[in-house]
C-alpha cells in the first residue's frame, strides 16, 4: 500500500551565491495529493525540476519509481510522469489540436478521448494559433498536453495561477478524478490554499529553501489551533510541548497559538482549571502563522 | 445532503462524521438508508477521496454504517434506534459551552440568551 512513487533524500541546490534547496528530505507515496506552498522565492520550483531530474542536485538524491537515474536519460520512466511547468512549454505558431496531436506521438497510450473530451469541457479552443490564445487557454492546454498518456505521477508548478474560479473547479474535478483511482499520484505547487485544502491529501510548506510541514492535511488541521485563556492564567508545567507558536496578549486575554494541540493537552488545562477556548484554524491561517 | 466546508479548520472527515452522526441521531436518515458513494461525494464538493471514505471507514469502524460489497453504503440496522434525549443533549454540549462562554464575554444574561435560542429554534422550524 505505502509505495513510494517519489522519494527525495538532503536535497542541496544553490545558484551562484544563493542556496535555494537547504537538505530537504520528503517522499510522495502512490494515491497522495501532495500540496506544496510556500512564499515566492521560497523554492517550489527549483525543488518540482530538481525532482524530475530536470537540474541536478549539488548534494542529496533523488528516487522516482524505485529507480535513481536521471529522468532525461530514461524513457520508461517519462512515460510514466506527466510534467505542467509554471511557464508553458507550448509552439506558438502551432495549433492546438495540432500541438496535442505532435505530444500524442511520442506515446503510444495516448487517451484521444480523455483529451477530446476535456478540451471540450474546459472549452479550449483547439484551431486557433496558440500564440492567440489567453494566458488562461494556454495554461489549460498545457495541463491537458500533459495528461494524455494517464502518467501515474503528475507534477504541476502553480497549474491554476491564471485560470478562473470555474476553469479551476473544472481543473480541481478531474484532480478528484485521478486520486479515485488510488493508484494515480499528484504533487503540485499552487497559492491558491483554499483549492489546496480541498483536494490534497498531504501538505508541503517551503520556508526558505526548507521543508518546514510535510504532513497530512487533517493532521496539520487537527494539530493547529489559535487558544484563548485569561491572561493572568498560568499554564500547567510542560505546556510547551504544545508547540507554541505566537503567544500575544488581546483585550485582556492570551491568545496563543499552537501546533501540537492534543486532547492530552486539553485535559491538562482542564485540570489546571482553565476553560480555554480553542479555535481551529484555515490552512490559510496556518500558512500566515507559520510566516508571522 | 451534506455540507462540507473545506476551508474550516475542522478536517472534512470529521465535518462529514459530524453530520452523519447527527442525521442518524435525529432519524433523519434510517437504518438501511443509502449513502453518496465517496466518487460521488468527492466530485460534488470536489475534495480528495480519501477524505471521505475515511470519515466512511471511521462510522462503519463505530458500527453506524455497514459496507457490503458492490453496494452503496448504508445506515446499520442497530443504528436505527434514536438515541435518547439526553444522548442528543450531551452532542450539544460543545456548542453550550461556546455559547455561554461569548455571552458572558458580552455580559448577557441567561434569559436574552435563551431567548435568542428559542427564536433561532422557531425560525429553523419554518
């Protein structure tokens, strides 16, 4: 069950004077839908191509499907990968349907009905030269270019990031699709937390070439809440355990913010005599907490 | 049939356990009433599978659910009893406490507030 389609190990990559990837170790099991966030400039990117074997790590490895070699050298292993990069790759002075149709060749298994029809639901106008299409279309495109041949690991640098609320819904519908197979694999890299929340399975944040939260998004859910005690109110011994956060002080109340609330922990005030209240917290939230 | 909001803090799974508990509880849904299939859940709010048949999987682990194969999942024949009313008042209890607790912050006494949750009652019934 726990198979693992992606598995990247101390991770370093620097451009001249700057370390963009800072030893970063994660791995991508098959059925996830990983989320990856982070401030621009974070690393995303260079993290998703270092991944793919597109650059080459200063130090670290990477492991897709088992197998160690660098994607560029290994066909099996590009079939089996499907690839939006966040600047489209697209031939301006080509077709749609004539670009999907150059893709098409190099795999055998290309699904020309799963592509037909998603071309007409997301209404991308495939006989118009690409270099007239919007930002938008073109982005479209180039996520169906790359779910032609079914990949089982599909990667996809800020998919969304011109599209509109309906193209993303469209979009967020046929992710749905892909995880209910389970056997079908997604990581991709967006800002839009709120369609992040709905759809993935696992949460990636970057902070400063680090991963900072790798972890399931119930989980990080779950484990994440802003408290609110009285402010004279002194919390039980050891409470630091709870993984404190911020901790402010607002109209006469300490607001505190945690990131390894447990029911044990809730007792514990209980039994110190504090009735705090405990608010959950948006991943949107929680993305600002970590960056406040 | 449900209402799932992803942008809560609380995790879907457990927004979706909530409801089904409380639809049970209330009678509303019955002992062999159908359930969504978790495709069908998934696409409709367009959230991640597994979210769902893991809240599935946790209410047939209580036995409030039963799975057969092939089949849609459905309410369990001992889940058919309504609870009793002071089990039904017990799940408010979380709700009390947080409604207490801002009514005091807003310096409000117990009559304003049951008032105010009388009428709330009365404009649901309608």
């Amino acid at each position: 069950m726990t198979e693992d389609v992606l598995n990247i190990e101390g991770l370093h990559k620097r451009f001249a004077d700057k370390a963009v990837l800072k030893g970063i170790s994660a791995s991508v099991q098959r059925g996830d839908v990983v989320g990856l966030l982070g401030l621009n400039g974070a690393g995303k990117t260079t993290l998703l191509e270092t991944a793919l074997g597109f650059a080459l790590p200063d130090a670290g490895s990477v492991n897709l499907f088992g197998s160690d070699c660098a994607l560029l050298v290994d066909e099996k292993l590009k079939h089996k990968i499907g690839f939006v990069p966040q600047q489209d790759e697209l031939l301006p002075q080509m077709k749609g349907s004539e670009y999907l149709a150059l893709i098409a060749q190099f795999y055998p298994g290309w699904n020309h009905a799963l592509i037909g029809r998603l071309a007409d639901e997301w209404q991308i106008p495939l006989s118009t030269i690409i270099q007239k299409l919007s930002l938008g279309q073109r982005q479209k495109l180039s996520i169906l270019s790359a779910l032609g041949h079914e990949p089982e690991l599909l990667v996809l640098d800020e998919p969304v990031a011109s599209l509109d609320p309906v193209a993303r819904r469209q979009f967020l519908k046929e992710i749905v699709t892909l995880a209910s197979s389970g056997a079908r694999t997604v990581l991709f890299s967006t800002h839009i937390v709120s369609d992040l929340e709905r759809v993935a399975s696992r949460v990636w944040v970057m902070k400063d070439g680090g991963l900072l939260v790798d972890d399931a998004l119930d989980n990080l859910k779950e484990r994440t809440v802003r408290l609110r005690v009285p402010a004279d109110a002194r919390l039980p011994a050891g409470f630091q355990d709870a993984g404190i956060l911020h901790r402010r002080t607002e109209h006469g109340m300490q607001v505190l913010t945690l990131s390894q609330w447990s029911d044990d922990h809730h007792q514990r005030l209980h039994q110190a005599g504090l009735q705090p209240l405990v608010e959950p917290l948006s991943l949107e939230d929680i993305f600002l907490e970590l960056h406040a | 049939m449900f209402t799932l909001n992803p942008q809560s803090g609380i995790p879907i799974y457990k927004q979706l356990i909530d409801q089904v508990r409380l639809l049970v509880a209330g009678g509303q849904l019955k002992a062999g009433a159908e359930l969504p299939s978790v495709r069908e859940l998934a696409l409709t709010h367009a959230v991640n599978p597994m979210t769902i048949s893991k809240a599935y999987s946790l209410l047939e682990a209580e036995g409030l659910l039963e799975r057969q194969r092939g089949k849609p999942m459905t309410v369990a024949a001992q889940a058919h009893s309504k609870e009793s009313k002071t089990d039904r008042l017990h799940r408010l209890q979380p709700q009390a406490e947080q409604l207490a607790h801002a009514a005091k912050q807003l310096q409000l006494s117990t009559e304003d507030v049951l008032g105010l949750v009388r009428r709330a009652m009365e404009k649901d019934h309608d």
